[in-house]
C-alpha cells in the first residue's frame, strides 16, 4: 500500500487547520522544519506542531532540516511529532545515533535522510535502529522544484537494503513528486511519497492524492 504524506510547506499558513483537513484521506501529514542553517530557508517549528498536533488525527511526519537535530528532537516529539527524521548530513555519526535513540526513547518512530549528493550507503550505519528512511528527489529548502529522476537508482538500492536489514522500514521521497513522477518512485521501490505543491495546487485535493496513489 502506497501512502501519501502531504506537505504543509505549500499550504495556507494563514489557515492551516482548514489546509490539514483538506488532506484528511492522506496518510501522514508530512512538516518541514528548516533552521536557515543546514538549508537556506527557514519555515516552521516547535510551536507550530504543538498546535497543529489537535486538529488532525493522522500521524505527523516531521522532518528536520536543521543542524544538529539531536539538540531538538525531544521537543518535537513532546509537541506531537509521530516520525522524526533527521539529515544524516546534519551532524556527526555518533549524534545521529543518539537523536535516533532519544527520540524512540519518546516512543515515537526514528528515521534519516539523505541529501541529493549523499550516497544510499550513508544510510547503512543506521538502517537497523530507523523505521523510515526519506530519499530527498530535490536539494531541501525549498517546494516547487524538479524532481530528480536521477535520484531513482538511489532509491532502488535503499529498497535493496531495507528488504535484505529491516524490511518493515519504510521508505519515503520528498521533492517534485506529482502524478507524472509517482509511479517512477514506486516503481523504485518507495512506499511513502511526499507532495507539497502537487497536493496543494490542486482543485480537488481528495482526487489528487488518490491520483498519487496510483
Ligand atoms: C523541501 C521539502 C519538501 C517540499 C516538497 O525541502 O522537504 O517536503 O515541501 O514540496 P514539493 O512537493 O512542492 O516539491
Ligand atoms: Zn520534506
């Protein structure tokens, strides 16, 4: 089963509980937390998800764009984050093990992410103690960019790994994904697809995440 974590990076932060429940039939609702450090922008952060946390009830899905995530990951998962994912670029191996470690202490679900550039074997290190891991199919900061197509054979050798390591891992893609590019990533073996502007630009939201689907 294909699941769809849409992002709230391209909803109406004006009106953000009406742009959550407008994707009520998707799966997770995917946050992009960004520190204007590890990526050139800056969005949303702990309080936000504090109060975005009652108005849904899917699982939100947060992924940290800052540095040094382990400074912080408690705090979202306190605030209501269910998956916490933290780039394996962001800080030291040995501080990635212990955001990943505090945060299943929280009893939430760990995962990590990899930049374009990074290799899927910097995923290898962590891949028995995540229950995600995120291929980002365009530089992080930003929605609205293109999708990476190269990124696909990256995302063929993570599949490879999780099925052989820790097959109930998930594995997701974030960045240009829309109904042209979906079903490369599923066809790669993602199971969970992130879309911003593809989801949010829609005129009928329902229809375009059961579009994503496949
Ligand atoms: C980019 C973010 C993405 C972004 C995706 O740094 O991680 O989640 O919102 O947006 P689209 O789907 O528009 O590329
Ligand atoms: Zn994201």
């Amino acid at each position: 089963m294909i699941k769809i974590s849409p992002s709230i990076l391209s909803a109406d932060f004006a009106n953000l509980q009406r742009d959550i429940e407008r994707i009520s039939s998707a799966d997770y609702v995917h946050v992009d937390v960004m520190d204007g450090l590890f990526v050139p922008n800056i969005s949303i952060g702990i309080p936000v998800v504090k109060s975005i946390r009652p108005t849904t009830a899917l699982p939100l899905d947060v992924h940290l764009m800052i540095e040094r995530p382990v400074r912080y990951v408690e705090q979202f998962c306190d605030a209501g984050a269910d998956i916490v994912t933290c780039h394996v670029e962001s800080d030291t191996e040995e501080n990635i093990h212990e955001a990943l470690r505090l945060i299943h202490a929280k009893g939430k679900k760990a995962g990590v992410v990899l930049k374009p550039k990074t290799p899927a074997s910097a995923a290898l290190p962590f891949i028995n103690e995540v229950e995600m891991i995120l291929v980002m199919t365009v530089e992080p900061g930003f929605g609205g960019q293109k999708f990476m197509a190269d990124m696909m054979p990256k995302v063929q050798e993570l599949r490879g790994y999780i099925n052989e390591m820790n097959p109930a891992c998930e594995l997701e893609v974030d960045g240009g994904v829309d109904p042209d590019t979906a079903p490369v990533c599923i066809a790669s073996g993602a199971n969970v697809l992130v879309a911003g502007s593809a989801v949010y630009k829609a005129a009928d939201i329902p229809a375009r995440i059961a579009a994503l689907r496949g």
